[in-house]
C-alpha cells in the first residue's frame, strides 16, 4: 500500500481544473448520445444526429456548438453538408468506461433483471443511415 503521505501530497499537486471543465460540458444526456453515436461513427453529419436523436436540429446544434467551443468536437464543411467528428483524446476512452459499466449493470442477476433492478440496454450503434 502507498505511504499516505506521499498520497496526500500528490493529490495536492494535481490540477483536474480541465478535466472538470469537460465533465461538466458532457454532462448531460443528449451531450454524451452524441459524442457515443460520434465515437462509433468517426464522423457524421448534423442532420443524421438530430434525426437519430428525434431532437430538433436547433437543440442538437445548441449541445454541438457547446462541445466545439470546448473542443470536444470540431467540424469540417463537405459541400452544404457540416460534419462533426470528436477530436478530444479522452473523450472516447470516457464514453467507452461508461458504456462498460452500463453493460456490468444490465449483466443478469440470477432473477434474469440487471443490477438495477431491471432489463436494460446498451445502444447498438447509432447515426446508421
């Protein structure tokens, strides 16, 4: 086991301001479809998201607009199309985590019901034509 103090000096040196500031921006559900659907596609276009989603294309571009300003995401222009894609190195290792821990808890209990209580599912893939 690690000496506590070394620990506890350690912790005091480390600065996670940047990493919270991008918590924060992912936190929200819309956010983190988007940047799965991103992960899993490489790129997409903005029309695609929003009608996957099932959101209007203002809402979809309100979130997209807040992940490129943090540099989550950036976007490339192919004719009048706008295509988004994830530039942020952590980003995808994040969603990845996630997506792993929703699967250990939508694993099945002896009852046949996830962890939480009931059947759950992980998204198969989002953004297909």
């Amino acid at each position: 086991m690690a000496d506590k103090e070394a620990v506890m000096t350690q912790v005091k040196e480390l600065d996670f301001s940047e990493e919270a500031d991008l918590l924060r921006v992912l936190a929200h559900p819309v956010r983190l479809q988007i940047v799965y659907g991103l992960s899993e596609v490489g790129d997409c276009n903005v029309k695609n998201i929003w009608s996957c989603l099932g959101l209007s294309q203002s809402n979809v571009s309100q979130h997209l607009n807040i992940m490129k300003r943090q540099g989550i995401i950036a976007s490339r222009r192919e004719g009048v199309e706008v295509h988004y894609f994830l530039t942020h190195p952590l980003v995808r290792d994040l969603i990845l985590s996630i997506l792993k821990y929703k699967e250990k808890e939508a694993s099945p209990s002896p009852s046949g019901e996830g962890k939480s209580g009931g059947p759950q599912s992980v998204p198969n893939g989002p953004f297909r034509e």
